[in-house]
C-alpha cells in the first residue's frame, strides 16, 4: 500500500528580548547557573509577573509578517503541572486567546513548485527553567537563568506531507523570525525547539491516521531524520496489523529512532485557566499599524531585489535570502568585492561546499564576509587569479587570516612583470627544443592545441603566480618571433 | 500610653510627650505580659521594632517624619518582610525569611512606622476563625472561648487588646471584617487594585486585598493613607491618585443616601442583630443619611460561585509550595513525587487541602464549564447588581457577619456552615468594590459588626461615614473584657 505522512509542528521560539517576559531578569545565554533568576523567576512567595511590552511588540511583528489576524485582547492563562524546574508549578501562557491568530507561509518545494502551509495561532508563553541530571550524585540540579525567558509558540496546520516539507517550512519560520530580528535562531541553544505531530494514512484517505508528538527535536537535520524514523515507525506498525498509539516520544539521534516517553492516558490535564495576575492584553489599531510600518524586509522581498538589483538568478536570489544570515553574509561580501554576480558564485558554490561539509550554518563560517569579499577584490584587480584564489580560500577557512596577509606572507602575488616572465618563457624554450620544433612546424589550428603544454610548463614554473594571459602573449611572441 | 490611639500617638510623638522608642517598649512589653493568653502574634521583632523606633526618632529628630512615623503597628503573617520571617501561619513556611519586603511593607517602612511583629491567621488566609492556623487558634480579647475570626484574626485580637495600636489585613471573603466585627474594631477592605498585591502572599489573586485594621475610622484612614498607591509592580493595581482620606473625614453626611439590601435582611436574620442594625441606622439619619431599599438579587449565589472561584486560583497559586526551592521539605524523599506529595501532605493543614482540592476539581477537564466558567459568569451578575444599586445609592448598608463571634471549635466540623456565614462580606470582594465593617453595639456583651459598601475607590467615603458614626456613639471605644486593658 501507498502510505501518506501527515504532519504538523509546533515551533517554540525564544524571543529576543533583553529581560523576561514577565521580570526584569537577563535573558542572555550561558550565564552560570541561577545566577539570572530573580524572585519573580524563582516564584518566591507574593511575587508577582509583570509583562514584558517588547514581547508582544514581537509578536506582533511575527503575525503580521505571516499575515495573520492579530489578537486585539489576548489573555494569559496558567497552564498546571508540577515540575522542578517549573517554579509556580504552572507556566503563565495562552489558551483561548492567542495574541496571533491563523495566517500562512510558503515554502518552496523540490520540484520548484510552491505551497501554503497554514499556521493555526501563535502564543505568547515563557520558558522553564532547565533540569541538569548529571554532576548530582542521586540527585537533581535546577538551573532556573532560562526560566521566564518569552517564548512564541507557532503552531502550523497538519499541512505538511513529507519530512522536507517539515523541514522546508521550519526553515522558512526560522527566516522569518531571524529576519524580524525577534529570535536569534540559534538551534544549538535551543532558541528554536520544535514538536513534531505526525501520522500517516494510506494515500487518498481523507481521515487522518492516529498521530504521536516527537518532543523537542532542536536541528534542521534532526527533525528530517526523526519525522522519518518516526513515518516508517507508524508505517511497519500498520503493515503489520498494529494500531498507532496516540503518546509522545523522544528522538533519540544517537540510534535514529523514536521512543514512547508517555502515553495519553498519563497525559496532564493542564487546568488551564486565565491568569488573575495580569490583565488581558488590549492592543489598538494604531499599535498594529505603527509595527507594520516598522517592518525590516521580509525574504520574498529580499528575493526579488537580490534578483532585481543583483541581476542575479531566481534559484540564486532564493537561496541567498533564505536566510537573514545568508543574505546579511551574501549583501556585505558582494559590496566589499564590488562584483556581486562573483559574490553569489563564491558564497553559493566554494563556501557552501565547505560549510555542508562541516555542518557549519552560515553564522559559524570562519570566513568573515568582509574576508570573502576583499579575496574576490584580489582577483578582480588580478592580484592573484582564480586559480590561486581558491588556495587562499582553503587558508582562510583554516583560520590563516585576511586574504592581503595570505597573499603576502606565502608570496602568491601574481607576476605581472613582462621581463620576469620572458625569462621564464626563455627557460623553458631552451629546456624543450623537440617541443619548439613541433610547434614550429605545425600549422595555425594545431598550434593552439601545442601552446597548452609551454603555458603549463611556464605556469608551473612560476608556481602559479605568472599572469596567464601575459604568459600567453610572451609564449606566441617567442616562439612564432 | 498603650489605650492611644495611632491618630493620639502620632500627636504625642510630634509634641515630644515621648519617644518612638518608649512607645514601642510599651507594646513590647504588653505584648509579653498578655499575648500568652490570646496567641495573636506569631513573630515579635523586637529587636528590629526598637531599631525602627530608634530610627524614627532620629528622623522625627531631623525634622522630616511623616504622621506615622515612629508609630507602632503590626503586620499580618503574610505580608512579606525583609529578614523578618513570614509564615502565613503555615508549616510550609514555618521558617522561611523573605529577602524581600511587600510593597506595602516598604511603604509603611518608609513612612516610618514601626513594626512589632507578625500577627497570627488562618493558614494561607483560608479560614473565618483563625483555628486554621499551624501556630494555633486566636483567642478573641472580649471573651477567651470565643474565636477572633479570620483570616486576619491575629491582627483583630492584637489591635482590640491593645497590643498594637493598629495592623495590616488581607481580605479575600471577609478576612478584614469579619475579624474586626468579631473584635469590636474598624476594618476597611479597599477596591480591587488600590493597594498593592506585590509581596502579599496570594491566596486568590482577583480577590485578596490588603487593609488597614484599627480601632477607629480615624485611624484607618491614617494607615490607607501610608498603604494605598499604584505600584508599577502589580498589573492589577490601579494607577490613580490616592486622595487625602484624613482631609475627607469630617465632611457632613446630609443627603447620604444608604441602601438596604431586602436580601440581606430576610426573615432568617437573627432579631438582635436587626435591632441593632436599626439603632445604627437611625444614629445615621440623624447624622443626615436617608435610607432605602435596594436589590441585590443574585445574593445567594455569591458564596458557591466564592467557592469555586477562590480555592481554583488558590489551587494553582499553592503550587509553588512544593519542597523544591525553599520552604518545607519532607524529610528524606525517593523520588520526585514522594517529595512532592509528602512535602505538600505535611505542609500543608486540612483546610487548605480541602480547598486545593475543591480548586483543582473545579478547573478540571470536563468540569470547568459546569464551574469555573459558570461561577464567572456569576461573579458578573453580582458585581451588575451592585452597579445597579449604587446607581440610586452612595452605600449599602448590612450586618457585616449574621451573629457574634462564635465559640472556638464550634463550627470547625462543619466547614459549609462557616463558608456560609461569610454571605455578607463575599459578594464585595467578587465585585472587587470597597466596603468598611465599624462596631455597632453588643449583642450578649459581644461585639457586632455595620458593613457599608461604597462605589469604586469612595474608600476616602466609607472613612467619612464611619468617622462621623463615631463622632456620635462610643462602641468603638469600649475595651474588650477577655484581658487587663
């Protein structure tokens, strides 16, 4: 039988903001354990939340950059359950009212083709804190810095058919938010988790199959492999008879597979209900508006001024602004070089090689754009040619510094000087008579075939630094003179 | 010196008749030859209160203090206090000393009153008798087999024995003035929002709402003064100015206009309880006050729609009382739900599990339409009717409890027949709307409680009224009989 994945995600974004979303504590990354949890934070008796403006302001910003209709009062709800590092023993998040409602983004498919995945509602929420298992002999540390930190959830339509679509339309979320500014899309931090819904019935049924939650999966790579691990799961189990169990699991990535971590029969009932400590949230037209104004470039508009203003290809434009790292990386390469046409080339062909070999994203490349963009300088001034480029390229991805320094310190500057030149062409000729005779003897057609082996020579003489071009002109004038 | 009230003190002080420091030693002491007898304090702090006093006479020294500074006072056990434990009369905060202090703390702190220590409750505010509390009952100073009332029992029985010349109060259902009626005191629950919630140990968010506790009006309205205010910290705190309620005291009352709810004064209301409402009344005519009647109609549903509104936000705002971070913690847990369910089952009494668990039922799948959602609508019903009311009145009249105060341990099996008794002071709290309980005479030589209920943020209106009745009959003066005043 033809089977059918069916899939759904739930995207936690960590928002930006400098404090918390209901305390005036840091956000920031890494800090030692507790060291950002205030009484607030740490649910001390009579503590009481405070609403962070700037995270509605975001996600507002979200809301409105997928379309979506703006929830003008939203309301906090307490979500319960009791966990160590849930400090009130409920999360202050949103359940009737979300502060943005349905919208819709496209995703580019394989085929070139696009397609509309809706997005349900987005929430504001915040975080827990973190359970730290090891280090604790018998017992359990809890790290409170992230707890408070403000969360969007985005909740996509059951839309999505295949783990690439899954991940093509996480990527676009995270172009979005990374473009907005409002998240720092750093998956490794776990700045963007995601839950992963997924069923699968057979082809042309128009029910859907039962469904599991993978919980928490935090890459790109790791959400393909697991809505995969997990579509084939459900599809062995259904081949053999079986019934799918609704429950959420565990993407363990060390074996590439799923496991059940909690049936829904051991599900909470959250009880949620609205908050009493703070007043829903009212927000006018004028604010909308004044957010909409403020929007940065979205990447359908980045697209089509990279293709506009660059010249450059539709698949070229697409994929330099598939990113607000990308097209930041790809716009400051390409106004160092001068020549942005190259700049795509260089970005799109020698620096992507290397980061997919490395599993590097963009942020993490070692090559600063600036970097990138003076050695593209170099060749275009020909200061060094194409061919040499590509060494200082692999010097530079190892950390051997600006191009000018590579190009001076390992003597690759290439030789313009028509005098040192002749005198190599010279050697060679002396070195090669039989070849000089053949090419001498032989006629107009033949000898553009013959010049190849006194260029290569001459070239591999001077190490690759002699001007091609000028090696040519000596090379014609010596041998035919 | 101890029989003063804050308003003479405060004179004396300014007049130089004695120090802060005196005063304070006064109470100290009073409160070591007395309180044995009554247990409303659970922390004395001495040693703080005589730095306190010490202070406030340097600053009186200085030429800066303020009405109340150098004056004593006491705070309710869950107002949180800076390096002065805060127990709420629960095991589960049996030693917990807050870093912090509530805002309502620091305000008084910074007007320069002096705290002596932390009065006894009822456990988390979740009682009428004070008997809920882990520190033990309350004994009421009028007649010591009688319970003071609760919540704010504690601050009740200290200020009537004059044990401190006036506390700090919570008000969820009545916690205010229910105690103050049972102890012969003034006691005024403030509008929703017009004093901070911020450091209050919460037991029903939408709910709760600090006071002032005193023996007159005139002091109440010296303590609000200090408490009430927008506080950036609590987004249900009001941001609107705070008038002079001392200024407004001695307005006249011609013309008032005073509502008698026909549902408050049914045939079940005991027959010296309504006589004594109606000599009150007819000193309030004198004073220039016509009197009407008035509907409330959804009266009777205020006290189930409190009880599942109050223990559902109680049930999640309990929660952080789990063994975790600080407080209680049982003793030697295997795993994460034996220290969950063991610090909770021995932290927490009997009462406040019941309620926890009447919250949690109540917001439970499958049942938060048929409760929650449905006592919310209620509590919209209430809060029109006395909308409705106060359209054609300035202030609804009643008794603040139905009787006396009744005997300790009498009504502690039958926790329903408590809850009802509370018909008069609930619906104000579910309409969030500010009301004042003042002594209105004896009933069998216990003291009885008048409820005025005023129109949002009339506090300075309720202070007035209450002065003026004052002005006029002396209940308010009488001293208890239950210990040496």
């Amino acid at each position: 039988m033809e089977w059918e994945a069916v899939i759904g995600l739930e995207i936690h974004t960590q928002l930006s903001t400098k404090s918390k979303i209901f305390s005036g504590s840091s956000t920031a990354f890494g800090a030692e354990p507790n060291t950002q949890a205030c009484a607030v934070d740490l649910a001390m008796p009579g503590m009481l939340p405070v609403l962070n403006e700037e995270a509605v302001r975001m996600a507002v910003m979200f809301g409105l950059a997928i379309e979506a209709e703006i929830g003008k009062r939203s309301v906090f709800d307490r979500k319960n359950y009791f966990y160590p590092d849930l400090p009130k023993g409920y999360q202050t998040s949103q359940f009737e009212f979300p502060i943005v409602g349905r919208g819709h983004v496209e995703i580019q498919l394989e085929d070139g083709t696009n397609k509309q995945i809706g997005v349900t509602r987005a929430h504001l929420e915040e975080d827990a804190g973190k359970s730290l298992h090891e280090d604790f002999h018998g017992m359990t540390g809890i790290d409170l810095n992230r707890a408070g930190t403000p969360l969007l959830e985005i909740v996509s339509e059951p839309d999505m058919r295949s783990a690439k679509e899954a991940v093509a339309y996480l990527r676009k979320i995270h172009s979005i938010v990374t473009y907005l500014g409002i998240c720092d899309g750093n998956m490794a931090e776990g700045s963007m988790r995601c839950d992963c819904n997924v069923s699968v019935r057979p082809k042309g049924q128009k029910e859907f199959g039962t469904r599991t939650e993978i919980k928490n999966v935090n890459s790109f790579r790791f959400v393909e492999r697991a809505i995969n691990s997990e579509i084939q799961r459900q599809i062995e189990i259904l081949e053999d008879g079986g019934r799918v169990i609704q429950e959420t699991r565990l993407y363990d990535a060390d074996k590439n597979e799923t496991r059940s971590m909690r049936s829904k029969e051991f599900a909470n009932d959250y009880r949620y209900f609205p908050c009493p400590d703070l007043l829903p949230v009212v927000i006018g037209d004028d604010y909308i508006e004044a957010i909409r104004q403020s929007l940065p470039e979205l990447p359908e508009q980045k697209r089509q001024r990279f293709s506009e203003q660059y010249g450059l290809s539709d698949y070229d434009a697409s994929v330099l602004s598939a990113s607000r790292a990308m097209a930041d990386y790809f716009e400051r390469v390409a106004e160092v070089a001068g020549d942005a046409k190259l700049a795509a080339n260089w970005v799109m062909v020698e620096l992507s090689r290397l980061l997919n070999q490395n599993n590097l994203e963009i942020e993490q490349s070692p090559i600063p754009a600036e970097h990138l963009g003076q050695l593209i300088q170099r060749i275009r001034d020909n200061t060094i040619s194409g061919k040499i480029a590509k060494q200082v390229f692999e010097d530079m991805w190892n950390g051997e510094g600006s191009p000018d320094h590579i190009i001076e310190t390992k003597g690759l500057k290439q030789v313009t000087d028509t005098g040192a030149i002749e005198a190599v062409v010279d050697e060679i000729i002396a070195k090669n008579p039989a070849q000089v005779e053949q090419y001498r003897a032989a006629d107009e057609d033949r000898r553009k075939k013959l010049i190849g082996f006194f260029v290569g020579q001459t070239m591999k003489a001077s190490q690759g630094k002699a001007n091609p071009q000028q090696v040519n002109e000596v090379l014609k004038k010596k041998l035919e003179g | 010196m101890h029989t003063k009230t804050a308003a003479e003190i405060s004179q004396d002080l300014q007049a130089g008749k004695y120090t802060s420091v005196e005063i304070t030693q006064v109470f100290l002491q009073r409160i070591k030859q007395i309180d044995s007898s009554l247990n409303s304090y659970i922390t004395v702090s001495e040693e703080q209160a005589l730095e306190q006093a010490k202070a406030a006479d340097a600053r009186r020294a200085a030429g800066n203090a303020g009405p109340l500074t150098g004056v004593p006072f006491a705070h309710k056990d869950i107002f949180c206090t800076d390096g002065i434990r805060t127990t709420c009369a629960s095991r589960m905060l049996e030693n917990f000393v807050p870093p912090y202090n509530s805002t309502v703390a620091q305000k008084l702190l910074d007007a320069g009153a002096v705290c002596l220590g932390k009065t006894n409750m009822d456990e988390f505010a979740m009682g009428s008798s004070n008997e809920t509390s882990y520190f033990g009952a309350v004994k009421n100073p009028w007649e010591l087999s009688r319970v003071s009332g609760g919540s704010s029992g504690g601050s009740a029985a200290a200020v009537a024995a004059r044990l401190t010349p006036f506390a700090t109060g919570t008000d969820t259902g009545g916690s205010i003035r229910q105690p103050a009626a049972f102890c012969g005191l003034t006691g005024l629950k403030p509008t929703y929002g017009r004093v901070s919630r911020l450091g209050v140990v919460a037991f029903a968010s939408s709910l709760d709402q600090a006071g002032p506790m005193a023996r007159t009006a005139e002091d109440a309205a010296l303590m609000l003064q200090a408490m009430a205010g927008f506080d950036p910290k609590d987004s249900t705190c009001a941001e609107r100015d705070v008038p002079d309620y001392l200024a407004a005291l001695n307005q006249p009352l011609d013309g008032l206009r005073i509502g008698l709810p026909k549902e408050y004064f049914g045939a079940d209301l005991d027959p010296a309880m309504a006589d004594l409402i109606q000599a009150a009344i007819k000193e309030l005519e004198a004073l220039g006050a016509q009197v009407q009647e008035i509907s409330l109609p959804n009266t009777a549903l205020s006290v189930p729609a409190y009880y599942v509104i109050a223990p559902a936000e109680a049930s999640a705002n309990l929660s952080r009382f789990d063994g975790v971070r600080y407080g209680y913690r049982c003793e030697n847990p295997t795993n994460l739900d034996d220290l969950y369910m063991r610090t909770r089952a021995e932290g927490f009494g009997d009462e406040v599990k019941r309620r926890i668990l009447i919250g949690t039922y109540a917001l439970s799948a499958g049942y938060y339409d048929a409760y929650y959602r449905k006592a919310q609508q209620i509590r919209r019903l209430i809060r029109d009717d006395f909308v409705k009311a106060l359209e054609s009145v300035d202030v609804i009249l009643s008794p603040t409890t139905p009787g006396t105060a009744f005997n300790l341990n009498a009504m502690s099996a039958d926790p329903v027949s408590m809850y009802l008794a509370d018909l008069f002071t609930i619906p104000v709290n579910l309409a969030g709307l500010p009301a004042i309980s003042m002594p209105a005479g004896l009933i069998d030589g216990l003291p009885a409680g008048l409820q005025l209920v005023g129109n949002y943020f009339e506090e300075a209106r309720l202070l007035n009224i209450a002065h003026q009745f004052q002005q006029r009959t002396q209940w308010h003066t009488l001293a208890p009989q239950g210990v040496p005043v």
